[in-house]
C-alpha cells in the first residue's frame, strides 16, 4: 500500500486555499449586502413598475399615520382591505384613489 499524499491539482497549500476561498466569500457577502440596500425601495416590487399590494405597516408610513387611522379608514369605506391567506392588504389603486380625492 502506498500513503503518499494525493497530488495537488493546483498550486496552493491546502490551509492558503481555504483561506483565500474564505475571504472571496465575505467579499461577495458584503458586496451583495451593499448593493441589496442601495437599490431596495420598500415600495417597488422586481419587475413591476408599481407595487400591487401594501400591508398596514407600509400603508402606515406611506400616509405617515397611526393603524387607528387606517381601521377608522376602512370601517368608513375610504379604504377596502384585502385578506390573502389572513394577512391583510391594500390595492395600489385604492390607494391611488385616495390620494386624489385627498388632493
């Protein structure tokens, strides 16, 4: 039986490669961290030129108003919910109606 090692196949030290693959890892991490939050807009989805639905939290900051507000909204009819799978949403065009009857 021969216990040689195996060959290397490439020119680095076993300890060296996995140093170096650590290292382009952190450095795709952080570049893919960075350019995620310089181009995320909480109100456009991918691919879409408008986001369809908001919930409460982004209807919320939209207006710049408490969720009281937005309950009195739609117990008024100034605003229809939408409930998928029990979570509760906001159509864009309703939306958009609102702000131009505010306006």
């Amino acid at each position: 039986m021969n216990k040689e090692p195996f060959p290397m196949l490439f020119p680095y030290e076993p300890e060296a490669f996995w140093e170096m693959l650590r290292q382009i890892v952190r450095e795709e991490v952080l570049t893919s961290q960075s350019r995620s939050q310089a181009t995320h807009n909480p109100y456009q989805t991918h691919g879409l030129t408008e986001k369809p639905l908001y919930t409460m939290d982004e209807l919320a900051a939209l207006f710049q108003i408490s969720k009281p507000t937005i309950y009195d909204w739609t117990r008024h009819g100034k605003l229809k919910p939408v409930k998928i799978r029990g979570r509760v949403y906001f159509l864009h065009r309703d939306i958009q109606e609102l702000l131009q009857k505010t306006s």
